[in-house]
C-alpha cells in the first residue's frame, strides 16, 4: 500500500509539472516561440527575427518559459541560446507544431 502512495505522489508531481509547463505554453506568442524553436537550440536574436517584435517582449515571454521549465538556456559570450528542456515537453511540441504550426517533420 506504501508504493502505491509513493507512486501517486510521484504521478501528481508530474501531473502539477505538466499543468505548469501547459499554462505557460498556452499564451500565443510564446506557443510562436515554441514553434520557431522545436527540437533546436536557438538564439534569442533569431528568435526575435523569427518571430517578429521587439527583444525585451520576447525575453519577457521566455522567462516565463524558462522559469516554467519548459526551456533552457545556454550562454556563449553574449549570446543567449533557448532550448526545449524536457523530452516530454518535446513531444508536446513536435505533434503542436505538425497541428498548428505548419511543419512538417
């Protein structure tokens, strides 16, 4: 009965970490972010090229993103590059983009 527990437990933090990481995803120019990125590591330069306004919106939406746990970041010099962080995450994204945003694999 203990396991069991323990399972549920584990289950409800990844249902409350798939929750978090959906509502973030659910704002249209961050589900345009997501498409521009897919399985790619990007840079917010061509983020904001690719998306199509200003730098200090874009950066405002992946923080919301990052904080979320949906992406990551990686800096190299003064550049900052985006990435999916979790696979499961990267599913999600890979059948939204096919969905909605036009790509195909």
């Amino acid at each position: 009965m203990e396991s069991n527990t323990v399972e549920l437990i584990d289950k409800e933090e990844h249902i409350e970490q798939a929750s978090r990481a959906m509502k973030a995803m659910s704002h249209p120019l961050r589900l345009k972010i997501l498409c521009v990125l897919g399985d790619r590591e990007v840079s917010v330069q061509d983020i904001v090229e690719s998306v199509g306004t200003s730098q200090s919106n874009i950066s405002q939406h992946l923080a919301i993103l990052r904080d979320k746990g949906v992406l990551r970041t990686r800096k190299d010099a003064n550049r900052v590059y985006y990435r999916v962080g979790d696979p499961r995450t990267l599913k999600l994204i890979s059948l939204m983009r096919d969905v909605f945003c036009g790509f195909a694999k």
